[in-house]
C-alpha cells in the first residue's frame, strides 16, 4: 500500500512534468518566426567562452506574467512579448575584438532594417540599442553590450512593446540613461 504523503508529491510530480510537456509543446523556446527576431551571428569561439544562453517563448511569457500581481507594468510587458533571447559571454580573448563584432552586428541588423536607437562609446564600453518597427508597431528591441574588458552581452526582445514601456524595459536592462526611472523613484537624469 502507498502512503498518502508520498502520492500526494508523485501526483505534484506528474502535475509538474506534464506542465512541462505542455509548454514545450506550444512556444517554450522564442519564435525564429517572429518580425522582432534579430538573426545575430556569433561573437567570435576564439575570443568568448558563451555563459550563458536563455531562449524563452510565448507560453513561459504568459505563464510568468499570469502570477505577477503585485506589478501591472512588468505583467503588461511579459503579456506582449513572444520571445526573449539573451546571451552572456565571458571575453577570455581579444575584447577590441569583441566590440568590433558588436558593431558589426548593429550595422547588419540596421542593413535588415532594424532602426538605431542608442549608441553610447564611453571609453571601451560599448552599447547599441536597435527597435524593429512594422506597420508602425515596434515589435522586437535588440540591445548589445560589451563592456570592453571582460563581457559582451546579447539581449533580443520579440512581441509588441509600446513606447511609454522603454522606461520598464531599459530599467529591466539596468542601462542608465536619461529620464529612466529606477523602480521606486521618479524620474530622474542618467547617474
């Protein structure tokens, strides 16, 4: 005979597994398909060792936004993403480099029809901020990111994002820039 404790947690166990299945089944992983998908090629094997990569689609979005209750914004924004793609790289080779390739991806992504946003150079630092707009929506935001040393950074944003939420999303990205306010303080100039 199986003891109530331990059917109770196999039961959890299932409930867990299937929910998995389900949402593998129908857009786990973000959408090549969509508009704000940006093809971005590789940072370069000999100069980055890849840390980190995250790939999450529609239905891990809605999933996450269905149990925020306590940030309307945060779920406003989860509930028009398709996708979020984000890779993190540690610079273990030459990091001028690395920000050469930065840019390279910034200029093809413009050359695709990706429009330039923000571009800030601040000695080795480099970041670009690029906006995919069709039929006059923004659907996909691109920020790369090499901090000229150590990092390089890959963010792509898929789904509609209306432009009163740059402020969530930039804060989201922690870039500090003009006007964006940090969660629990108004609007303020860049620090």
């Amino acid at each position: 005979m199986i003891d109530r404790p331990f059917r109770s947690r196999f039961s959890r166990l299932l409930g867990v597994a299937g929910l998995c299945l389900v949402l593998t089944a129908c857009g786990l992983t973000a959408p090549r398909s969509n508009d704000g998908f940006a093809d971005l090629d590789s940072l370069g094997v000999r100069d980055v060792d890849q840390v980190m990569t995250l790939s999450i689609g529609p239905a891990l979005l809605r999933f996450v936004a269905s149990h925020i209750d306590d940030d309307p914004e945060v779920r406003a924004l989860l509930k028009g993403l398709d996708g979020v793609r984000i890779r993190i790289y540690e610079i273990d080779g030459d990091a001028s480099r690395v920000a050469a390739r930065i840019n390279a991806m910034s200029h093809k992504l413009q050359d695709d029809g990706w429009e330039s946003v923000l571009s800030i150079r601040e000695g080795d630092e480099t970041t670009h901020m690029l906006l995919r707009v069709v039929n006059r929506q923004i659907c996909g935001m691109t920020v790369l990111v090499s901090d000229g040393d150590s990092e390089a950074v890959v963010i792509n944003l898929m789904g509609e994002i209306e432009p009163e939420q740059f402020g969530d999303v930039m804060v989201a990205l922690d870039m500090n820039s003009p006007g964006v306010r940090k969660a629990g303080n108004a609007a303020h100039e860049g620090s």
